[in-house]
C-alpha cells in the first residue's frame, strides 16, 4: 500500500479490502471495468468460479449482472504526535503523588526536546512494525460501466 495509489471496491462502504492497487485513478477504472465486463459476458455456471475478491473485494452470491463499482484514492493514515499529552500525563501522575510540591513539573519542555522525543517514539514504532498498516479512502467516485462505450448490457 503506499500512498496516493487508487483501488476499487464493491461498496462505498467502511472496508476497502481488495489487494489490488493501482498508481492513477485512469488505470483503476479500466481495470474494474475489465473485469466486470468479463464477468458480465460469462455464463451463469462459469461466474461461479469467477473470482472478483482480489480485484473489487467482493463474491456475488446471486451470480446477476454487477455495472458498478467504486474506486478511491488510498490515504495513509499518519502516527500521531501525542509528546504534549505523554509529557501532561506523566506531570499529573508527578502531581498526584507529591502534590503543590510538584507543580510546573515538566512545564520548561523545549520544543526541541518534545521534538527529540516525538523522534523517538516514532523510531521506536517504525523498528517494531508499530506504525499503522491501515489506511483511509478519499476522493471516492461509483463507477458505472454502462456509461464506457465498449460496454453493453
């Protein structure tokens, strides 16, 4: 997965699973429309077989015509820089176990320093494989097939 690539779906839905990808959204629609249209001009024994998981993240149980899809641009999905609310945590925890004797604990953090840290955390997720493997679908668009002059219902 890498970010800014296009992918198709079967819904507009939460979950986005299929494991093609593709770098422009030109070449993600001609492959889903491809594909669709392949599996349109097959006969209803043969759909059976026909598998549109890996391309559209789906598996058509009633075997009927399918004219749309969607495609999306995936998004990564950032590690958060949360230094402040780590070092605020860590300075309540301070305060409620010494008390007034611990106020302004930690309040003299350079910016520097929290950038320092926000480093390191990040590093030390990066060479754990922490950093998260998810994404988000941006700029979704259905796709009709019907509208490609190549295709015919």
């Amino acid at each position: 997965m890498k970010h800014g690539q296009w992918m198709l779906n079967a819904t507009d839905g939460e979950r986005w699973g299929a494991f093609e990808r593709f770098d422009t959204k030109e070449e993600a629609t001609i492959y889903g429309v491809e594909l669709l249209t392949e599996y349109n001009s097959l006969e209803d024994n043969k759909r059976r077989d026909y598998d549109l998981s890996d391309g559209l993240n789906m598996r058509p149980l009633d075997y009927e015509n399918i004219y749309t899809f969607f495609v999306g641009q995936i998004e990564e999905v950032g590690f958060p820089n949360e230094v402040d609310t780590l070092l605020e945590i860590i300075a309540e925890r301070i305060y409620a176990e010494i008390g007034e004797y611990a106020e302004g604990y930690l309040d003299d953090v350079t910016q520097e320093h929290k950038e320092q840290l926000s480093d390191l955390i990040y590093e030390w997720a990066k060479q754990r494989d922490y950093l998260p493997a998810c994404f988000k679908i941006e700029m979704v668009e259905e796709i009709d097939i019907r509208s490609f002059e190549e295709v015919a219902e």
